[in-house]
C-alpha cells in the first residue's frame, strides 16, 4: 500500500543528477488523483492545473520556481453554487545538500546529499492551498448579498463592533422618550 502511494508521488521528482549547470524546465499537469496523495480536507473539487517547474542548477545548489496555473471547483459560501476559482501561484525556494532533510528554514530546503531527485509534489500542494481563500465566494454573488452576510456573521460582529453601538444608543434614547 506505503510502497504504491511513493510510486505514484515520484512522479513528481525532478531528477537533477544528470543535469548540467544551468536552466531546466519541468511541466506537471495536476488533477484529482494528485490530491488524494495528500490526507486533505479537500474543500475543492475537479482541479485543472498546470505546473511549471524551473530549476536553476548551480554547482553547489539548486534553485526551484514552482508556478502552479489553473483552476479548482469551490462550493460558494454563501449560495453554494460551484464556481471556479483561478488558482494562481509562484513559489520559489532554494535547495541545499546536507547530512539530513530540512525543511526548517524558511524557502530553503536542504536534501541528503547522496540524492539525486528533490520531489514537488509537497510544494505544489502547498502553492494550491495557498491560493484558495478561507472565505469561499462566488463572483456571481452581488455586493448587496456581500454586506449582508458581513453583517451577520458572528466573528465579523465582534471586531467590528465597538461595546456600545451608536445605533443602538440612539434608539435607547428615543425608546426612553416615549
């Protein structure tokens, strides 16, 4: 089981050992089958994206840009409508050779020194994560609705909203005159 689940995520290695110095290109395209390599509460459905890997070898390191481009199916918020939401993001991170893994460092990653592949597929997921908003809201739903569900929604209430609202003050008062 363990064995055909790394199969399946090698396919996202880039193999950089028979590499020369200097610029490559790899292209991943991703879809569902990607994601349930991931144990993900996956709020989003039929996925199309494409991923662009560059990778800049240099004698002592490497250097990835990871582009993810595309688009994934959200179920809006507040109408729960399917829509689709661009998914659009660029990671780049510096790959190092080391005693150990290492992903301590923020956008540098240091890899056994004895490999010869560095796997992407941990980076883009994370660049697809990253481009779905908390809030999910279909661009079909107006300004008016928008207000509306800002109003009530609770965690919004208690930023905004100071101890006593103006508001209410005012209608205490005229609720006092009469």
């Amino acid at each position: 089981m363990h064995t055909h689940f790394m199969d399946k995520l090698r396919n996202y290695d880039v193999s950089f050992s028979g590499l020369k110095i200097g610029k490559h290109q790899f292209k991943f395209e991703i879809d569902k089958s990607f994601f349930q390599l991931f144990d993900t509460e996956q709020e989003f459905t039929n996925p199309k994206i494409s991923v662009d890997v560059f990778l800049e070898k240099h004698t002592t390191f490497l250097e990835f840009e990871i582009e993810t481009n595309g688009t994934v199916e959200l179920v809006c918020d507040i109408t729960n409508d399917d829509f689709n939401h661009p998914i659009e993001n660029d990671i780049r991170v510096l790959v190092k050779f080391g005693e150990e893994y290492d992903d301590s460092e923020e956008d540098v990653i240091t890899i056994p020194t004895n490999d010869h592949a560095f796997n992407v597929a941990q980076l883009i997921y994370e660049n697809v994560i990253l481009s779905i908003p908390m809030k999910k809201v279909s661009p079909n739903v107006s300004k008016e609705d928008l207000e509306i569900l800002e109003k009530f929604s609770p965690k919004e209430v208690e930023e905004k909203e100071p101890e006593s609202d103006p508001r209410w003050e005012a209608l205490k008062k005229l609720k006092d005159k009469n």
